[in-house]
C-alpha cells in the first residue's frame, strides 16, 4: 500500500489536480489517495459542484445546462447528449457524455484540497440568437486581401505579358499568383462555410436543451416529482462516483 501511495505521488500533480487527472486515476489509485472520511457532502458539496462545473462549461470545456433542485436538494446537469443528477451524499446518476463529464468535478469537489472556482455570473450558454456565425471573421479579412493582392499581381504579369511582349516566364509567374489567389478565395470561403455550420449546429443543441422555448427534457418531469430518477430497466453506465473507489 505503501509503495502505491508514493507512486501515486510520483505520477500525480496535486497542487495542480484536475477532472483529466480524476478521470485517469484508477479506482486502487483513488484509494490510497485520499481519505474517505474527510469527503465534503450535503449543500456544501452540491455548492462547490455548481461553481465547478458552471465554470467549466463557461470554458467551452463541458456543453451542459446546470440546475438546482430541491426536496432533496440535488444538482442536475443536462445536454442533448445526456444528463447527470447529482446528490448531496455524493450519489450520481445519469447517462451519456454529460455523466462521464460531471463525475471527475464529484470527485474532486468532495476533497477538502480542493479549490473550486468561483460560480460565474447568470446564465453561463449563450442564447442561440446570441451565438456568431464565427470568430475567426478579422483572419478570413485579412486572408482575402492577400488573395486579392497575389491574383492582381497574377492578372497583371499576364496582361503585361501579352501586351508588352514580355517573356515567357512572366506569363508563367502570372498563372501562378492567379492560381494562388483563387485557392485563397476559395479556403475564406470554406471557412465561412463551417464557421456558419458549426455555429447553426451549436444553436441547435442550445434549443433541443430549451434555452429559446418552455421546453424542456422529459426527465426533468420526472425528477421535479420524484425524489430521485427511478428506471425499470437502468441505464448500464447509471453510477455512483463512489464505485470509482
């Protein structure tokens, strides 16, 4: 036991831990670790795990809308690619993408070394109205003057070519800037092109999670009657973050 603990040590930074090193360490791993008896629970725990992973969604490092529920108090995390209900005794369930992401955050905002983030400010996803066709616009811009600039270049090494009786290798010299440029015109427009996708694509997964309309999940029906989520047949990845132990 020992000797795993100091290699656990060796391996793991823990003045720097994070859900990426959480979701590495080994159930063994976890154990020799930390101290069980110290975990935080109860409102405290549920507070740290709001501040956490509202900040990690506000990073763009987890797509999730984050609630609080009440009678009994729990934190619900959800997305068009599943959910996670999480429990003041550390108990989670749930399924999908949005379960493997939050479980790490239990984890760690359960250990009193710990250091959350600060809850960020009101809604952390934008409105989909509110979401840019893209951010790269300042590059694409510059990108077309340089195409513009090597196919003018290009135009005029052919017309001086023709006109001018200027060499051959002028008119050569001339076909390849015009080239150039075309392929530049041509990746601006791609760009825009996947910038206007990725960005419809993204308003679409804020509405399917109701963040322009009434609608929301059916499982939330559910968990606004019930105590907890009851399934006749659950979901096999449905488990605790205490199983990680």
């Amino acid at each position: 036991m020992d000797e795993l603990r100091r290699q656990v040590e060796e391996k793991y930074d823990f003045d720097d831990f994070g859900p990426e090193d959480m979701a590495e360490m080994t159930a063994r791993e976890w154990e020799v670790a930390f101290d069980h008896d110290s975990w935080i629970t109860g409102t405290e725990l549920l507070d740290r795990l709001e501040a956490d992973v509202k900040s990690r969604v506000a990073q763009r490092d987890v797509f999730a809308r984050v609630e609080r529920f009440a009678d009994p108090d729990r934190l619900v995390a959800y997305s068009d690619e599943g959910y996670a209900v999480v429990y003041g005794d550390g108990h989670v369930e749930g399924t999908g993408r949005v379960l493997r992401d939050v479980k790490p955050s239990v984890a760690l905002v359960s250990m009193e070394e710990y250091d959350p983030p600060e809850m960020p400010d009101g809604e952390v996803l934008p409105r989909p109205l509110d979401v840019p066709e893209g951010s790269g616009e300042l590059g694409n811009r510059m990108l077309q003057v340089v195409a513009a600039i090597q196919l003018l270049f290009g135009i005029g090494l052919i017309v001086g070519a023709v006109a001018f009786g200027v060499n051959l290798i002028g008119g050569v010299a001339g076909l390849f800037f015009v080239g150039v440029g075309v392929a530049l015109f041509v990746v601006v427009a791609n760009a825009r092109l996947s910038d206007k996708f990725r960005a419809e694509e993204y308003r679409n997964r804020l509405r399917a999670i109701g963040l322009d309309s009434e609608e929301r999940p059916e499982f939330l029906e559910e968990l606004e009657q019930r105590g907890r989520l009851e399934d006749d047949a659950p979901d096999p990845e449905e488990e605790t973050n205490r199983d990680a132990a």
